[in-house]
C-alpha cells in the first residue's frame, strides 16, 4: 500500500477544486437569473411589507416631538408648530401630495384635507409659522384636532412596521384596546378561505378527471398513448389567454351552451354561468388539468403490471387489487400533482378576473387592487407575503404527514 | 446608502419588465406616448399623433395602457423612464400630480385658439385646473340599452336602471366604487350636487350600499370598457354602462341599435401629462401643446368626446354636437377626483367587502 506525498495529495484537491470552479462557472447564469427575477423580487417585497419609511423621511421633526404627546389630547403648541413648518416645507417642494396619501390611508378623507391645508400654509411666509402656523393648521381642517388623527401619523411615521400585516389578517390597532378586529371593513380573511377552497376544489376535480385518462393512457401502447398525449398537451401549448376567452364564448348567456339547450328545448331560460365562481372553477380546471395528468401518467407508465396481476392470482378481488396494490403505487405522481394543481390555483389571477364577475374573485385579484388602483404596495406586499407563508406551511404539513420525497413528477 | 440600495433594488425588479417591453424605445428623435387604445386611441393617431409625426418628423411610439398611477410610480421612482406623454383620467391626475409624478406644465406654452382667442380663455376652466396636465376631452361614463333586446318599456332616467321591476333584466356595471357609488346615490333620491357630500359620510355610504344590494343579484361585472359594448350585443345585460365614446363607435361604425340615457350620466376629462424626469421633457411639451390645438380637439368628436377647446366647436362634425357629453352637462355630475382621491382606497375595500357578502 503506497501512501500520497504532500503535493500529489495537494495537486489532486487542486484538481477537484478546479472541477468544482468549472462545475460552478456552468450555473452561474442560471444562478444569477433566479437571484435577479426570483429571489430579489421576493425579498424586496417582503422587505417592502415591514419597512415604509416615507412618512418618518418627510415630517421628522414632528414625529420626533410626538413621542413625548400623551395620546389624549390634541398635540402641544410646540408641535402643531413644527408640524406647520415642516408641511410648509413640503408645500414649497411640492410632496405634500405624498403625505396626504399616506395620512389618507390610516384615515380616509385626509388626502384632500392635508393638500388644502398645505397649501393655506404654504402661502404664509416663513417667519409667519412660529407665530401663525398653529392656528392656520387648526382652522384649515376640523381633523387636526383630533386626537385619533394624530395617532394615525404617529402609527404611520414608524419606519418599521407590521400595521400591514394586522390590516391583511382585518385586525386594527386600537389607541387603547390594543389589537382587535377591524370595525369597518374585513375582507381580506374571508378571500383568503375562499382562495383556499376554490383551490381544493380545483384540485379534486382535476384528480378526478385526470386519475382515469392517465390510467387509460398509461395501459396503452406506447404509440397510441403517445399520440393521445398531444390531446393532453395541445391545450397546455395554447395561449392562456385563448382558452380563457374560449370558455367566455362557451359560458355566456347567450353562448354556445344555452343557446344549444334552449335550441333542444332541454331549459326554458339561460343558465347564469359566466361571473361566477362556477365559471372559474371549469375554466381553471381545464387550463390546470395537464399539471395533473402529466405527472400521474409518466408514475402509471413505471408501474410494472405484473404487480397487479400477481395481487390477482393471489386471489384479491380486482377492486381491492386496485385500492390497496395500485393506488399506493401511484400516490407519489398523484400527490406531485395535486400539489402542483393546488399551489398553481391559489396564485391564479387571469381567469378569475376575466370568468370570475362578483364570487368568482380571489385573493389575487384584490392584491393586484392595491397595486394598480389603490397604489398600497406596501398592502399587496403583505397580503403577498402572507400567501406565500400560507402556501409554505401548507407544503410543510403536506411534507410532514405525507413526506415531500415522495413526491415524483416523472 | 443600504436603503437607497434595496429601494433601488426592488424598483429595478419592479421595473425590469416594463424596460423589456418598450427596450430600445429612445432612439434618436421619437418620443412614447401612451393612451387608452380602442376607438379613442384610433381617434388620437389620426388626429393627433400622425400629422405630429409628419408636421415635426419625430417618431411617435404609440402605446396602450388601461390606467392607474402603478406604472407611473413604478417608472419615477425606480429612475428608469419609458413613457414621455401619458393621457389620464382627472381621477387619476390629481393623485399622480401631487405625489409628484409629473412634470408641471407651464400653461403658456400653449398657442392661441383658431379663432384668435388667448389659450387661458379657449379652454374650458377644468382643462387647465391641474398645473401638471392639459385637458384633452370631456367624456362620461352613461349607461345605454339595445333596441332589440330591452322590450316594451324603454329606460329614461338613473332610476330606471335601479328599477327591476319596470325593467327587468341584468345590469353590467364596471367593477369598482366609482360612478356606481353616485349614481346608487342619485337614484335615491340625492341631489346632484350634493353626491360627494353625502358620500363622504358613513351613513352616506351605507345608503349607496343599500341601493345597490337591491339590484346586486342582477349586476353582471365586467373590468374593461371594451367588454361593455359586447355585453349589450350579445344580450348578457339590457342595461349597460360604459364611457360614451364606446356606445357611439359601435352605434356609428357598426350600425348597433344601442341607444344611450344620459340621466345621471358622470362627466370627467382626461388630459395630457409629461412623467417626471422624462428625458425629452420639452419634445413632450412641444407635443402637447400642438395636440390640443384646435383642430387635434375637435377630431376627437369622432368618438363622441368633447373637446376642451371652445374654439374647437365650429370645426366638428355637426352631425356628433348632440352625442357629446358637453350637449347633455345638466343632466349629468362631474367626477369628483378630489373625493376619489380622498375616498378611493377604503371605498375600495368596502366595495370588495360588499361584493363577498
């Protein structure tokens, strides 16, 4: 038995280092893809969700002069004076406009209230406002006395914050109560349930539908199947977009389904089935059903079918065969896709808004609300955030009580 | 520094998509112009954008956008400027002006009227309000009904199209608070002018919400303008809303039997901006002060959308005069952009709330 010098043990890890550089050098792009379009994103909205900074960049002072305010009454002369300054400020460098719209959203009706008032005072001149800027701010707009006002500034001027994530569960934080239920609004609980639940009905019917065809196809012989698996694939290669207007053209009052019933005299009236969560549900189960056959249909082809035979010849009837040495072998493809079929439908937003109409409405389409109309990207970064901590901890129980190696797409 | 860098960052990746469509746009002479597209659009580059184009030999990249200030605060804030002129509803100017999304326009850079008369007096007061933008049409959301499909009894006035029983049959109505808010309002009973006043109180609101439950098992929703005229086509509601100038391209160009009510009709310009920062920002200016001269206006007529030039009026199509929103201003009420800017996101929500119970 020979033993390894110093340098030819130091020239082989040479060696295996350079093969890994080499190795590395090949995923960087890849790596550097998924860093930029990927994980920066995520992080960045993630980041967004509890790091809001512009109010404390706008009115320092004031928010500074606010943590020694009792929260009772209306702030001292001292800081409503500060307050008129530094809205003076903002006036002549035209970004009142901003903190009026982040004052608006802890306290609607605001945003008009907070323009007006700077610009009252900004027509003041600037060695008015110790003397003046107070009283000007007063008489602008009621709601400056307002204590609840002032809260709100207050709770909007942290730099670091979870107000949007109590606002995405429909909790409040109250002045003195603490945390408790929104009184006015609660919606986003109830979207996040209902996404839930058009999900898990998306993803049985795609079971149900997909289990049998994959059966079939995977105990065909090899050129038929694959030629009925284009069948499978043609949808999966069609526009999105196509076949979601194709299910509009399908669906509606006067579409190719009732105008057929109604021509066989089967219904008297047109069935309402566009805009409603009827429709999303057909339609995304049509656009999701590949998800789910692909997967099942490449675990079918590796089931050796002498296993069965086998269950039969030892005297198991063919449905007991089936349920208990079959589908057990099958439950890693079924799984795989279930969770694909799942996790794709709880993110949905294009069919839904199209198809969907009033119920058909899912937590997607309020968030892309707060990032279109509402501009509340810190809002839609939250309720983002708390989907994808929902769909994490789904896959963790999924992972715990089924185990996600069993999981296989092929 | 680290957090102008994640800012910096996130507003890259927010941006990243928007830079890959329109990559390669700033080429030497040209400049982007986005506006809503459809039959408007249409309007807009053969009155406008095409005799600019030929009339300077700028370039014009023309593009389509459905509003909101998103794409324009993501643009501003991330540095990273792909649009020049934006056309937007005045709902959406006041919020995109003050939050410093646009650059301020100086009115004199407009030029004198075809008839001589000074800039400041030929337009109408609303289209110069906004420092930031010049007023390009007055159009209105109405709501219209089908010759063929509506029946005996034809609707006349915002009542009606609240009232199941003489009418009976679907409504299709955008899917947001605006204009549906007021007009549950004015088909209560609310004066016109008092609306916003009325709205901007809790049990005003609550009245709204009443008046609409009333008539939400018979709303069809729909999110784009362009699938309303569809709607009253195909027969998927007798009564629908949509911007006038959709009713009247397909009542014009397609020979429809829509007819248009104009009671209660809610009235609201859009105008011309420049996004802050914009690299061409005089080219944009020059831009559009030649597109809202009299005679660009007054080819917006096309569509039945007003224009905002007084002197504009001789020079349109008099067959269009009646189907304008400026001919029907009495019956109708102007969008309050202040009280949207106000009342926009938490009626937002409660809308939504609404719509899920």
């Amino acid at each position: 038995m020979s033993t390894l010098t110093t340098s030819e043990a130091s020239q082989a890890a040479g060696a295996r280092r350079k093969k890994r550089l080499n190795a590395f050098i090949f995923v960087v792009p890849l790596l550097l893809f998924i860093l930029l379009t990927f994980v920066a994103p995520i992080g960045s909205m993630l980041w967004r969700s509890v790091h809001h900074p512009i109010v404390a960049e706008l009115i320092p002072l004031t928010l500074a002069e606010l943590q020694h305010w009792d929260g009772q009454q209306i702030p001292d002369q001292k800081t409503l004076t500060l307050f008129a300054s530094e809205l003076h400020g903002l006036a002549k460098r035209r970004l009142s406009g901003k903190l009026a719209e982040e004052i608006n959203r802890s306290y609607a009706g605001m945003s008009s209230a907070v323009k007006s008032s700077a610009r009252k005072i900004g027509r003041l001149k600037p060695e008015q406002l110790p003397s003046q800027g107070a009283e000007t701010l007063l008489k602008a707009h009621r709601n400056w006395s307002k204590p609840e006002l002032w809260y709100a500034i207050q709770r909007a001027g942290q730099v670091y914050t979870y107000d949007y994530y109590l606002t995405a569960l429909d909790l409040e934080l109250h002045p003195d109560q603490g945390i408790q239920v929104r009184e006015d609004t609660q919606i986003y609980l109830q979207l996040y349930g209902k996404t839930l639940n058009m999900a898990l009905v998306i993803t049985l019917l795609c079971a149900l539908l997909g289990y049998p065809l994959a059966y079939y196809l995977a105990n065909l012989p090899e050129n038929r199947a694959n030629l009925l698996l284009v069948l499978v694939l043609l949808p999966f290669w069609t526009s999105l977009l196509v076949r979601t207007t194709a299910w509009i053209a399908l669906l509606q009052t006067n579409g190719v389904i009732n105008s057929f019933l109604l021509s066989a005299g089967l219904i008297g009236r047109p069935f309402e089935m566009l805009y409603t969560s009827f429709a999303t549900v057909v339609a995304m189960t049509h656009i999701l059903l590949p998800f789910m056959i692909l997967p099942l249909y490449s675990v079918m082809r590796g089931i050796d079918a002498s296993y069965l035979r086998a269950a039969m010849s030892l005297g198991a009837k063919p449905i007991p065969a089936f349920v208990r040495i079959y589908f057990p072998m099958t439950l890693p493809g079924l799984s795989a896709g279930a969770l694909l079929v799942f996790i794709i439908s709880v993110g949905y937003y294009i069919t839904p808004a199209l198809v969907g109409g009033t119920d058909g409405q899912m937590i997607s389409n309020i968030i892309a609300f707060h990032m279109q109309r509402s501009s509340n990207w810190e809002l839609a970064a939250a309720l983002g955030s708390l989907l994808l901590a929902l769909i994490l901890l789904l896959y963790w129980l999924y992972d715990r009580y089924v185990g996600a190696s069993n999981i296989k797409l092929g | 520094m680290a957090r102008s860098l994640t800012t910096g960052f996130s507003a890259f990746a927010l941006s990243a998509a928007l830079a890959m469509t329109s990559f390669g746009a700033h080429a030497a002479e040209s400049l982007t112009v986005v506006s809503w597209g459809g039959a408007y659009g249409a309007a807009q580059k053969n009155h406008m954008i095409d005799p600019f184009q030929k009339d300077t030999g700028v370039k014009v990249l023309f593009e389509d956008y459905s509003g909101g200030v998103a794409e324009m605060k993501a643009q501003v804030e991330s540095g990273n400027i792909q649009w020049d002129v934006v056309d937007l509803e005045v709902i959406d100017l006041e919020r995109a002006c003050s939050e410093g999304l646009l650059e301020t326009i100086p009115h004199d850079i407009l030029p004198a009227g075809a008839d001589g008369t000074p800039a400041a007096d030929d337009f109408i007061p609303e289209a110069l309000a906004s420092e930031c933008a010049v007023g390009n049409i007055v159009w209105s959301v109405v709501f219209a009904y089908n010759e063929k499909t509506i029946g005996g009894t034809k609707a006349s006035s915002i009542g009606d199209f609240f009232d199941t029983q003489k009418i009976p049959g679907k409504r299709a109505m955008r899917k947001r608070p605006q204009v549906n808010m007021e007009w549950a309002l004015l088909a209560d009973g609310v004066a016109p002018a008092e609306v916003y006043e009325v709205l901007a109180t809790a049990e005003g609101q609550a009245r709204a919400f009443a008046k609409l439950d009333t008539l939400k098992n018979d709303i069809v929703w729909f999110d784009s303008w362009s699938q309303a005229p569809q709607l009253l086509n195909d027969g998927g509601a007798v009564l629908v809303q949509s911007a006038n100038g959709r009713f009247y391209d397909a009542i014009r160009q397609e020979g429809k039997p829509f007819v248009i009510v104009w009671d209660g009709h809610v009235y609201d310009l859009d105008a011309w901006a420049v996004l802050k920062g914009s690299p061409k920002k005089d080219l944009a200016f020059k831009f559009i002060a030649y597109v809202t001269e009299s005679k660009p206006l007054a080819g917006m007529s096309d569509v039945a959308y007003g224009p905002t030039r007084k002197s504009s009026a001789p020079m349109m199509d008099p067959a269009a005069a009646p189907h304008l929103p400026t001919a029907h201003l009495d019956k109708g009420i102007q969008a309050g952009s202040d009280f949207w800017a106000d009342y926009g996101e938490s009626l937002g929500e409660k809308f939504n709330e609404w719509l899920l119970k």
